[in-house]
C-alpha cells in the first residue's frame, strides 16, 4: 500500500509517499481501505516538532528524537470495511465506517487499522469527506466542554471561532443549550453565524478587553490570549479553556484565579463514547465540520503547506481513493 511518511521533523518537502505492507490486524480491530483523511494542526506540528520552547525536549523524547517514532500521520479517516480481527461484531467486510485513531496516527495511508471501539458506521448525510473530518474538532470540544462542566444557559466565548475545534465547539455548545459567541476575522463572520455562533465578534476591529460581556466559559482554541488576560471576562467561578494552551498553562492550571475562576488544560481524551455522539448528532444533521479545502492524494504535503499558514477555516480533506 502507499502511505505518506515523515522520517524526520522538517518542512512539507520532507514528508515521502511510500511502498509499505499492509497493517497487521489485532484482536478488535477493523481492517479500513481509507477513502479521506484529514490533514490538521496536530499533523503539522508532529511533523514539524513546532511546539513551544520549552515542551521540544519533552516532545521529543515522548514521540522521536529526530523524527517521529510512527512516521504514517493522520487521526481521522473514512472508508470501507477490508477485514475484520477475532472478537469484532458490529461491523463486516464492505460496511462504510469512519473512525478516529488519535495519537497513534497511521490514516495517511491507503489502508489503516483501527479499534471496533473507536469506529462507527457512516451516518446519513455526510459523505466520505465529512465523515473523515468529524473527530479531532469535535473529541476536542466534547473533552473541553465536559471539563468545563457547561450547563444549560451559561455564556462561553469561543476565541477561534472558525478553526476546527472552534467550529465544533461552537455547534456543540450550542447544541448542549449554552449561549455562545464567537470571534474571528470578517472574512469568516458567515461561515461563524452559520455554525450556530448567538453573537460574532471581528477581532479585527475589537479589543477583547473593551467587551463589556461577562462569560461563564472561555474557550480559546488558537491562544488568543491567556488565563490573566482572561479575568477580566469571566464570571465569578468562570472556566478558561486554554486548549491551545502550553506547558505554562498546564501548571498554571493547578491555581485557581480570582474569584473562583480556574483554568483546564491538558491533552483532549479519546474516548469511544465521544465518537458515537458525534455519529449521532451527525446523523441528524446538528455537527457538520466545514471543509476549507479538499487535496489530491499525491498533493498531500501541499495540505500541510496549506494548514502551515494558520489560515484554514476548519477541516483540510485528503481524498484517498479517487
């Protein structure tokens, strides 16, 4: 099968479409012939060991000194069923699935094994493109607003409305009864409004210290600003959301601020029980992720480029088999 690689950190050139055997399956496993994957900001800075200064030693060390331990990126695909390991029973040979393989990566490949566990049939509606792109937005988001403990008619600002995570927590804070606003640049106020945003703020044209709004939860997906920062728009008891958030932030999460407030940090969980709510809400049409662009299997390394430019609104589609 062919599979992109990365052998060592460096730009987008570096990454190489390679011959590699099929992988092997597991006991729970499903055997997928990928259709579309996706390309997000977890790939490009695995592939670029772009973290910040002071998590490079320790990123190293956890996932390659010189190149990634699992060369094959990606974290959410869609396909069809090839083969299926000893003990799965929900799915067969031909079924369309997709599903989420987190960090142990391994969908920019033509084939890719993932747990029973972590896969859920197609819904209705997407198609293979949306199916690949429902994951790594929204297990982010479900993880985050979990830890937030969100309730029914609180306020959250969304600092990022319109990258993936913002997206998607967007429609599912919505979607879990919260009043929401959002920021981001003009160009994406629309495609914000669409996804579900209450009130949408131009970044561009407003200083996030002149707000005059209070929030029970902000959530800040592209480290617009920071936990201080922050005080001043939260509530009493607030939560800020640091989920672009650095080491700082997650030893800054053990203190609590004024008031009450406190900060979440920490890598987002991968649960299968997120997978199958966001199968759920897609099947009736409320999570839908938006595809900025759609790239040619060979153009892969040029969907980096692309996400490299911090420009993406949303989801970035490989399509696989064309």
């Amino acid at each position: 099968m062919q599979a992109w690689t990365a052998r060592r950190y460096g730009a987008p050139d570096t990454l190489a479409l390679e011959d590699l055997p099929q992988p092997k399956l597991g006991k729970g496993e499903l055997l997928i012939r990928v259709h579309a994957t996706t390309v997000n900001s977890g790939d490009v800075r695995m592939r670029g060991c772009d973290f910040p200064p002071e998590m490079r030693i320790m990123g190293r060390l956890a996932l390659g000194w010189k190149g990634p331990r699992q060369p094959v990126l990606g974290t959410e695909l869609s396909g069809v069923v090839e083969a299926i390991g000893e003990g799965v029973t929900r799915f067969r040979p031909g079924d369309a699935v997709f599903a989420f393989s987190g960090m142990k990566m391994a969908a920019h490949a033509q084939f890719a094994v993932a747990k029973e566990a972590m896969t859920q049939p197609l819904p209705a509606g997407p198609d293979f493109a949306q199916a690949a792109a429902l994951c790594f937005g929204g297990t982010t988001a479900l993880h985050y607003l979990r830890k937030a403990e969100l309730k029914s008619g609180q306020s959250i600002l969304v600092l990022g409305g319109s990258s993936c995570v913002g997206l998607a927590l967007i429609q599912l804070a919505r979607q879990q009864g919260a009043e929401v606003a959002a920021t981001t640049s003009a160009r994406n106020i629309d495609l914000v409004t669409e996804k579900g945003a209450h009130h949408v703020i131009d970044y561009t044209a407003t200083n996030l210290a002149d707000l005059p709004q209070r929030f029970d939860i902000i959530a800040d997906a592209v480290a617009a600003t920071d936990f201080a920062a922050a005080q001043k728009l939260l509530k009493p008891n607030g939560r800020y959301l640091a989920i672009a958030g650095t080491l700082k932030e997650m030893l800054g999460a053990m203190r609590k601020g004024v008031n009450g407030t406190r900060m979440i940090a920490g890598p987002a969980g991968e649960l299968p029980e997120d997978i199958a709510t966001l199968a759920r809400l897609a099947e009736v049409g409320h999570y839908r992720p938006h595809i900025d662009q759609t790239f040619a299997w060979a153009d892969l390394p040029k969907a980096h480029a692309y996400v490299e430019t911090g420009r993406k609104r949303g989801s970035v589609v490989v399509n696989v088999a064309e």
